[in-house]
C-alpha cells in the first residue's frame, strides 16, 4: 500500500547541444602563461624548435567558447543528470554519502599537487595515512598487509590473479597449477581477470539452495587447482555456510584462496577474512568505505593478504622505519612488479580513512545492522507488491544486506520488463536499480540494496515509486514501456548500437557517417 | 513503546537511520526482535569475538578536518616547492572550473542511472571521447582505462588478439613504471596468452629508437610495436613515419602512445602511421594528486577489426523515441566483461570515469588556439631551461634539441650524484628531476627534468642558480 504522498517531477531539460556544435571562431577559455621576452630571444620561435617533418600542420577541430560557456555548458550536464540527486538504491554498489568534509581536504595542495616521485622525506603525510588505513584494514580483515594501486574492485581481482601467478610460479608449479575456480554469482571481474592472467576459468553452477555444492568443489579440485576466487555473501543476500569447509578443501590442494569482498557491508565487525581462511581479499573503498564513485572511479580496489602472499605484492609499498618515519620499498624478487603506475588512488585512500575513523568500530557495526535491517524491512513491503517475487523463493530465512528480487510475474501478465520500469521510476526522480550481473538466474531482477544511508522514509518512497509503476503498468502499460516522460530526454533508441555502420563515439564518426557538417 | 534494544546504533550524521525511531519502526514492520536473528545464516564460528582494538571513532567534522588536516601537512607539495618532476605525472596548471566539475555532486558521487536521467553525463563522456579523437587524429575512442601504462598493456593486448602473433617490441627509453605495467598484462610462459617483449634499442647519440636495431627484430612473428612519442625520456620521435613503416612491413600493429597535451604543436599519431593510440589524460585538468590522477585512454581508426578488441565501454550517440533527439548509449557492451565474464576482452570495471569531466572541461577551455599556444610555451621554456642549465661546469644536456617538456641532465662532470643533488637542491625547496641513474645507468648520473607552463623565467633562473650552487 503507498505511504507517501508521490511528489511532481522533471529533470532539468536544457537541450544542450554537444560542445562541439557550440562557440565562434577565435573565441578564447583560457590562455597560457606568456613565454617571457628573454626566453623567446634565447630560444627562439617555438615551431622552430620542433624536428622536421614533425609540426602540426592541421589546426585542431576543437570548440572555441568563452570560460564562462564551458562553465555553463558543464553545469547544465551536470544538472542533466540525476546522480544520486533522488533515491539512488543501486544494489552491489552499497551507494553511500561521500562526507564533503573530504573534498576539502583532497583539494588542497598537500593532496593534490604531490608528485608521486617526490622524496618520501616531503610525503610523510600521505605515507602515514596510507600506513594508518593499512592498519585499520588489517583489523577489519585479520590480515597481514594491504595495498593500493588496484583502480577498482576488478583491478583488485586482477592483483590476485597477478599474485597467484607469482606464487605458483616460484614454486615451479605455475604449468601445472593453471586453473582457478570461481561461481556463477562471484562477480565477472573474478572470471574475466583470471582469464585475462592467462588462467582456465571453472565456474560452480549454484544449487537449491543458492550456492554450489561441496561436492561440486571437490569434483572440480585437483593439482591443477590455482586459486579459488568468491563472493560470500553474494548479490542475493545469501551467506555460503559451508566456505571454511571450501577454503579447507582449497588449500589441502594447494590452492590460494580470495574472498572478493564486495559485499562486506552487512557482515562489516562480524566476518573476518582471515578468520574464515582466506589468504587474501579485496575491500572496494569507493563503496563500502565511503570513498564517491565518480560514475566509475577513480576508485580504490583495496588488497589484502597474508604473511605467506607479502613477498608477490606490487610495489612500491609503505613501511615504517625504526624511527617512525615512513618509506616506500620496491618489490623484491617475487614481486609481481606493477599493476597499476605508482601508489593508487590516494585521495580516495585519504576519504576512506577519514570516513572510517569518522564511524569508528561502532559505527561500522551500526552501519551492518543498520545495512541488514532495512533490507528486510524492505522486504516485507516489496513482497506486497503484485507481481514481484524474491529470487531464490526456496532459500528460507533473513538475507543480508541485498536481495535480488524478480518482476517476472508482472512482465507476464502486463508485457512490462524490469527495464521498462526502471525507465518509469526515473520520472519521479528516483535513480535507476541494479539488475543483475550476467548470467541472469532470475527473470526481469532488480537488486536494491538501501545500506545505513538511506532514510525510512527514503525506503518507503522509493517502494511507494515502485508500486505506482507496477499499478500504472497494469492500469496502463503503454505509459511503463514508453517511458521516461519526465526526464532530460526520451527513451533511448538503442537500434543503431551494435550497427558498425552507425554506431559513432566521437563526434567525427558521426559526422562522416550521418553526413553532418559542423 | 519499544523495549531498549542491545543493538540501539548512536545517531551519526552519515546514517539517517541511526535515529531510535527509525531504527525501531524498521524492526517493528520487518518483525526483529534481536538483530542477531538477521544474521542466522551465518555460523556462530565465523564470526569474529575478539577485542578490534580499533581506533577511536571521531564522528565529528571539526575534529576529524583537524585530525586528517594535521597528519596530511607534514606534506611538502610541488607548490610549495619548485618542482621539475614529469616522468608520467606532470605538473600543469588545472583550471579552476575543472575542479569545480568534477567535484559537483551529481558528477562526483553516483554509479549508473539510465540513458535518460544520466544524459548529461553520458554526454559528456562522449565530449570526452570526441576530443581526444580530435587530438590524437583518430574515429573510434573508449571510455578511459586506470593508466597509461594499463591503455597500452590493453592495446599490446587487443593487438595480439587481431593477428594472433605472440612478440612485442617496445622501445628501450621507456617508462619503467609503464614497462613494468606492460609486463604483467603479457602474462606468463608457463600460461596461455603470453606475450614476449623484446626492447629495441634506443640510438646513444639522438635518444631515438635505432633503425637498424628494429629493423635486425622485426619480424613476421611481432604482433605489434609499441612507442611513446615524445619519449619518455623527452625526446621526439622525428622517424616516427619511417618506424611504422617498418613495422607495418612485417605485418605488426603499430601502438602509439602519447602525452595530449604536446598535440597543438606536435602532428596527431595517425598521421604517422598508428593503428591504435594510447596515452594520459591526466595533463588534461587533473592534479597529480600523488599519482592517484592517472588515466589513459585507447583509440583507433572506426573498424571493426580494432573496435571488437576493446576492453572498454564507450558511448555512442544514438536518437530517442522523439524524432531529432540525442541519447547516448554504450556500445560492444557484450564483449566487455560484464557482458561475457571470462569469454569479454580482457576485463572493464571502475576506471577513472569522473576524469573525464575534468577531461572534457580542459579540453573545451584550451580550444585549437589553446593547445597550440600550451604547447609553444612549453617548447620554449623547455628548451630555455635546458641551454641555461647546460652552460654549467660539469653539466650538460643529453639530447639538447628535438624534445618536449621533458630532457636528460647529465651530472657526470660534477663528480656528484644525482642523489646528493638532488638532497641538496631540496633543502633550497626544489624537487630536482627524476634520477634515471638506477634505471638507466648507461646514461650515468642523470635526471629527467620536465618544464611546462607553470615555470617562469624567474622559477627557470632559480633553478639555474641552485644547480650552480650545489655542484660547485
């Protein structure tokens, strides 16, 4: 039943031409310091100064607008988008507030303008924070050592399948050990990166009861066995019983074993990866930790292993002198080398730790339950709703801090799909839900996930937005399916995607293809 | 009336449901009466009982901005001080409407919305992606990738999958850190898909790749030949249409890799011969932020052989349901990991996306005028500082013409280390140039300095008084 009352909206139409379409000729945004005369005397002309054969000799076909054009211009994009601006409960992606307080701080000279080369002596700083959230990671994880310079969860995939490589491969197993087994609901960054490694991917199909069998591991296990790489819990709030047991048969192979972590959120306090066995995990600091998304990163793939995985670690790492002082320290011998240039993204290193110590140890236990809480709050009102079912119906009892649910039954008796309403529910400002990762096990999913930062209210606008859709899509589905209405701008064609001949990502292919003059 | 729960949170800014009534009206309707009810599914021996030890909590703004801010200022940054490090992070002026956008919220905290409610960003991906095609001369660019040592390592990559051959050739003069980066995307001999790099000598007297050396490697067996230009060891790569050729000969990928903001002055890479382009977008108004302003960035002609091997995600622009309408939307998202996991090419997942905004901005700011006039001065003050400081005793410049931003300063005439120059230049508040004498010790104690447009004459001076000083 709808709670609320549903407010009137419309996104910002500005009908904003591309940037290139825009400006006069010898229209000016911004000019280069002028070379001093006693410079130019010395040196002389500047193209002079290029080898033959070597000077542009075609101007570049870029817009020519005012400072203050390019100002408005990307103000009016950015308010075109909707951007957490409404109810964004994007599942998997544990969508949190980015403190502000943050950008204050990494904005400011002793963040931004560091050079990555400068003297440790002149970095203490930023060394110390990196050493302080180390430390604070080691808790939460009980292991030994974390890292940085992944550019993501997936990168932070790929660092395993990099340092499992490097550990079989000192041990001269590396021909021989070239398998590494994931499951159908492990993220496909784990699969994707091993591939990319050079490894062959097995892939447990799950059982009834939500995750694969014991026995199905054990089938697949064998001297052959690299790494394993899983999720637990996985996208659909469930929690795998039986992973010490899969860590156990793991390792008596001589297998490593990472625990992807992307949904630490609602176990945050309780689960410990080293407690359950695991030699190493990844902590996404732009989700979990508070660190913002950006739309894409830059982010943070934190790395963490233990003792017997320390030596294969990417360098540069930070250590602590005897005197307290902080130094970088290349990889030795069994180091993977690089994976990413330099530390990683450190501002979002520096808005992590502040956005941990800002919750404490309490707070993040708060953040969990809170995180869980409202899950199955939202559970019992989404399961109201006509037409929306909870994926894996069999598996009884709580989930965790997401559940992916189906829309199946409404997309049969109205011809609607999840994506149609997703489309619907941005005209009432709320942002898009997360489907689902391929291969979809479930008909027409949707995944919200609301974690601690989301009001009550928020919750049960964002459901009351969801029930209207499916109403109007029964009362009249033709207003679902040709959504949005309200929003910057229409239904996406998407025909012309995947056509070689029409597909255009730069403004120069679309031209030549459509026959457009500037 | 609710009974006190044990697991009551405390009110935190950052969690609106921290507040008791909330907390409570979402225990009542989800019917918990112990939130250890809610975690059922997990073992009683999974779960963490011990003491965390854990650093205390500081939930309040003012004394964490004080907290974090009196930690980071035992920093001394590249403003504070005269900084003449480049070597794959580089120091340019970021305008201040850079900043501006890439910290507006809209941009700066969301994931993924729809085509519709997420247009302006997508639109401005795709001015991203249209500007740097425009720079670098090509049709068809991605989304950015985390580095420009990662772009190249994904297109060396993409290479190998469009002609199945398994050698690379790289050019001696690069980057180690982006070397490094190279190596392990070529994987391993033990696994499948290893690729072998062979380094191609760079020719002592110009500091360019040495024509005979890559014409004695080449052979049908290179997949592709890699090459920055400018080099990373500053140097322009003048034989640039000849080295492709050469390649091109043998049948190999030629991969360009470039610094954009030397195309107002320097010729886009496709006019010399590159099938797939790759490089940095962080001179385009991103900090340096320690390193953590890295991007990259791959592009090619508009074929279908080169555009069914990215490992990106990129927007097309597309039409909606009203005649006349502009949408984005991706393209070849099947082949990229979220669409096929392990069958995708290579991987995709969070990159540096919100750069792009920083990206776009820049590019729109400099405009034609913009970049060439960018250029001409770092041409200029570059090539300034390098003459000046070469007419020092026991100094002299490796290369003293044909580079960009960046050249080599040999010591070796000063008896001194560029260690101890470099302390000493220190103690004046200058960063001296990037020692190379571990990584290239043939070029013995040298430094690579990088000038750009935020030098003076009177910073250049400076530095010219400090150098003579501190070798005297």
């Amino acid at each position: 039943m709808i709670k609320s009352k549903i407010r009137k909206y419309h996104a910002p139409v500005w009908d904003e031409p591309l940037v290139m379409q825009m400006g006069q000729s010898g229209r000016r945004g911004s000019i280069a310091p002028k070379t001093e005369s006693k410079i130019a005397d010395t040196v002389g002309n500047a193209l002079d100064l290029l080898p033959a054969g070597m000077k542009r000799a075609n101007p570049l076909n870029l817009p020519e607008l005012s400072e203050f054009e390019v100002q408005r211009h990307y103000l009016h994009l950015s308010q075109q988008t909707l951007g957490m601006m409404g109810i964004s409960l994007f599942g998997t992606c544990t969508m949190k507030y980015n403190p502000r307080v943050n950008e204050r701080i990494v904005y400011q000279p002793f963040v931004a303008e560091m050079h990555p080369h400068q003297d440790p002596e002149t970095m203490q700083g930023i060394l110390e924070v990196v050493n302080r959230f180390d430390h604070l990671l080691r808790k939460l994880s009980g292991l030994d050592k974390f890292v940085f310079q992944a550019g993501g969860g997936a990168d932070a995939a790929y660092t395993q399948a990099c340092m499992t490589r490097a550990y079989h491969a000192s041990r001269g197993e590396l021909e021989q050990r070239n398998e590494i087994i994931t499951t159908a609901q492990a993220h496909p960054c784990n699969p994707a990166t091993a591939a990319a490694a050079g490894f062959k991917i097995i892939t447990l199909p799950l059982e009834d009861d939500g995750f694969p069998s014991v026995e199905a591991l054990k089938a697949v296990v064998s001297n052959r066995t690299a790494a394993l790489m899983v999720n637990n819990p996985d996208d659909i709030g469930i929690y795998n019983p039986h992973i010490k047991e899969w860590v156990k048969i793991v390792h008596d192979a001589g297998g490593l074993c990472f625990y992807d972590h992307a949904n630490f959120n609602g176990v945050m306090t309780r689960i410990r990866a080293a407690d359950i066995g695991f030699d190493a995990c990844m902590y996404m600091l732009h989700k979990t930790f508070g660190g913002p998304k950006g739309g894409g990163g830059p982010a943070v793939g934190a790395y963490g292993c233990n003792e017997k995985l320390i030596p294969f670690l990417a360098g540069p790492t930070v250590e602590t002198s005897a005197d307290g002082s902080f130094y970088l320290k290349e990889g030795g011998e069994h180091s993977v080398g690089r994976i990413r240039e330099f530390l990683g993204n450190i501002p979002t290193v520096i808005r992590a730790y502040s956005w941990t110590r800002s919750m404490g140890i309490e707070g993040l236990r708060d953040a969990a339950n809170i995180s869980v809480l409202a899950n199955n709050y939202m559970e019992k009102r989404l399961l109201e709703i006509p037409g929306i079912t909870k994926g894996m119906p069999d598996v009884k009892g709580r989930r965790l801090e997401m559940t992916r649910y189906s829309l199946g039954e409404l997309t049969a008796d109205t011809g609607v799909s999840c994506l149609d309403v997703q489309n619907r529910m941005t005209d009432y400002g709320v942002d898009a839900y997360w489907l689902s990762h391929e291969p979809w096990f479930i008909p027409e999913p949707f995944t919200p996930e609301a974690g601690e930062l989301w009001s009550v209210e928020d919750i049960d606008y964002w459901i009351d937005v969801l029930e209207t859709v499916c109403n109007e899509a029964r009362t009249n589905p033709e207003l679902v399916k040709t959504s949005p209405h309200n929003q910057v701008v229409h239904k996406q064609n998407s025909t012309n995607l995947s056509d070689p001949a029409k597909w255009a990502t730069t403004w120069r292919a679309y031209k030549r293809k459509y026959g457009v003059t500037n | 009336m609710m009974e006190k729960n044990k697991d009551l949170p405390t009110p935190h800014p950052f969690m609106a449901n921290s507040a008791e009534a909330s907390f409570n009206e979402m225990l009542k309707v989800a019917e918990v009466t112990d939130i250890d009810e809610l975690f059922a599914q997990i073992p009683k021996d999974h779960i963490f009982k011990g003491d965390w030890n854990f650093d205390p909590q500081i939930p309040s703004e003012a004394a964490l901005y004080k907290h974090l801010t009196r930690i980071l200022r035992k920093n001394s940054s590249a403003e504070e001080n005269l900084n003449f490090l480049g070597a794959g992070c580089w120091q340019h002026y970021v305008p201040a409407i850079c900043d501006e956008m890439v910290t507006r919220t809209e941009f700066l905290t969301p994931v993924w919305g729809t085509p519709s409610s997420d247009h302006g960003r997508n639109q401005v991906w795709f001015e991203f992606q249209s500007q740097i095609g425009e720079l670098v001369g090509m049709e068809f660019v991605g989304l950015p990738l985390y580095s420009f040592g990662t772009a190249g390592g994904h297109a060396i990559r993409m290479a190998a999958r469009i002609n199945r051959r398994s050698k690379v050739l790289v050019q001696s003069s690069i980057d180690p850190e982006r070397l490094a980066v190279f190596k392990t995307y070529c994987g391993y001999p033990e696994l499948d898909g290893y690729l072998e790099i062979v380094m191609v000598e760079t020719d002592a007297k110009t500091g360019r790749i040495n024509l005979d050396d890559l014409k004695a490697k080449i052979s049908k067996d290179v997949s592709s030949l890699y090459f920055d230009n400018p080099n990373y060891l500053g140097v322009i790569e003048s034989e640039a249409k000849e080295i492709a050729k050469i390649a091109h000969d043998a049948g190999a990928e030629v991969i360009i890799g470039v610094d954009p903001i030397s195309l107002g002055v320097l010729p886009s890479p496709s006019e010399y011969g590159a099938d797939i382009v790759v490089g940095t977008t962080q001179p385009l108004g991103v900090h340096m932020n320690a390193g953590g302003g890295v991007g990259g960035f791959i592009a090619t002609r508009d074929d279908e052989k080169y555009a069914h091997e990215y490992p990106t995600l990129q927007v097309s622009l597309t039409g909606t349901s009203e005649p006349g309408e502009m949408a984005f939307g991706l393209t070849l998202f099947e082949q990229s990991s979220y669409g096929s996991r392990e069958h995708g090419k290579d991987w995709t997942g969070n990159s540096v996306y919100l750069w792009t905004v920083a990206n776009a901005t820049y590019m729109s700011l400099l405009g034609p005028n913009g970049f060439a006039e960018i250029g001409k001065t770092i041409l200029q003050r570059s090539h300034y500082a390098a003459k000046k400081i070469a007419e020092i005793p026991g100094i002299s410049v490796t290369w003293p013409s044909g580079f960009f931003k960046e050249f080599v300063v040999n010591f070796d005439g000063t008896k001194k280390k560029v260690s101890e120059i470099n302390k000493s230049l220190l103690s004046k508040k200058i960063f001296g140039g990037k020692d190379l004498s571990g990584d290239f010790p043939h070029l013995g104690q040298s430094a690579l300095y990088c000038v750009t447009e935020i030098h003076t004459l009177e910073d250049l001076d400076s530095l010219v008084s400090a150098l003579k000083e501190v070798t005297k």
